[in-house]
C-alpha cells in the first residue's frame, strides 16, 4: 500500500510480531470483536460492539469502532479512533465520537501479544480529549485463536 513504510517487528523471543486478523477485548462485559490489517507500518481495523441482548445470534452491531495508524519499532500503535453508535453518555443516537489513540504491542512471559490502549479510565485528557467526559476503560484486545 502506498505511504505504509517497511517494518519487522519481532517478539522478545524472536518471533515475527503479526497483528493481522480477530481480536476481543479482554473482559467478559462487553462483547466486542475487532477486525485488524497491517500492511508495513500502516494498520486499521474495524470493531464491533454486539448487542448486549441475550439470545441474539449473531449480535447485532450496537457499536461500530474504526482504527487507523501506523507501528513503531518501538511496539506502540498511533493514530486515530472513531466510534459510531450510542455510548454510555449518548444513549439516545449515532453521533460519532472521535479520539486520538496510542496502543502498546505487549508480550507474557509466553509471548502471548495483547494491546493495551494507553489512557485512563472515566479521564479525559491528552488520549480521550472529549469535553462531554465520555472515556471508556482502555481497550486490551487478545487474539481470536
């Protein structure tokens, strides 16, 4: 893809780092599903929030999530983060919400990688910068085996 530059990431043990393909967030109260690509240092994806209704299969979207940004060596994610659908301070609409967002590729000590979003929760600022004060927990997204 054009403007997306070269890059190898490796795991402390070696390994090529690939981050292409589905991912869910690491908790059990929300269901939601990420879809990520990579090309070079170029990545975006896109996330679902299912319907928190019982019974629904598959889910409905209640949330639709969209990332855009590039990877550094240095194993953190930047760019943008878009969501479109209600929140939890936005019940009644799709309005979309937009925030800048830094990610960190991090390894267990079984080189098991998750992404953690660096931001604090129910804080606005510098990484969730909405003035209405809606700040979600920091997303940390393991890969769909």
């Amino acid at each position: 893809m054009p403007g997306c530059g070269p890059i190898e990431l490796r795991a402390p043990s070696g390994e090529l780092v690939v981050l292409n393909g589905v991912w869910r967030e690491d908790t059990e109260s929300t269901p939601l599903t990420w879809w990520i690509r990579t090309e070079g240092d170029c990545v975006w994806g896109a996330g679902v929030v299912g319907d928190r209704a019982e019974g629904s299969v598959p889910p409905r979207p209640h949330q639709v999530q969209s990332l855009n940004g590039t990877i550094g060596s240095d194993f953190w994610i930047t760019g943008e983060i878009i969501w479109l659908g209600p929140t939890e301070s936005n019940e009644a609409g799709p309005l979309p919400r937009w925030a800048p967002l830094r990610m960190h590729i991090e390894f267990d000590e079984t080189n098991q990688i998750s992404l953690r979003e660096d931001r604090e929760p129910g804080v606005t600022g510098l990484h969730c910068p909405d003035p209405s004060g809606y700040c979600p927990d920091p997303l940390v997204l393991i890969p769909v085996e």
